[in-house]
C-alpha cells in the first residue's frame, strides 16, 4: 500500500457501508449520551 495505489490513509475497501457508518456514528452517539445524562447522575 502506497501513496500511489489511491487508497489513502484510510481503507475502506474491506468495510460494509453500514459497519463504516456505524463505526464514523459512535462518537457523536457517546457525546449526546453524555450530554443528555443529568448532573450527578452516572451511568
């Protein structure tokens, strides 16, 4: 793998749209969990 064979830095060749998708989702995800999640409250 190089710079010239177009893949880039990341390679998605392997992935399914939605394993790319669900994997590119989860950090906002966890964010809004947090931010939804009241004060004093953990968990």
């Amino acid at each position: 793998m190089g710079v010239m064979d177009g893949s880039g830095y990341f390679d998605y060749r392997d992935m399914s749209p939605n394993e790319m998708f669900r994997n590119r989702d989860m950090g906002p995800l966890k964010l809004k969990a947090v931010v939804e999640t009241p004060l004093g409250k953990k968990g």
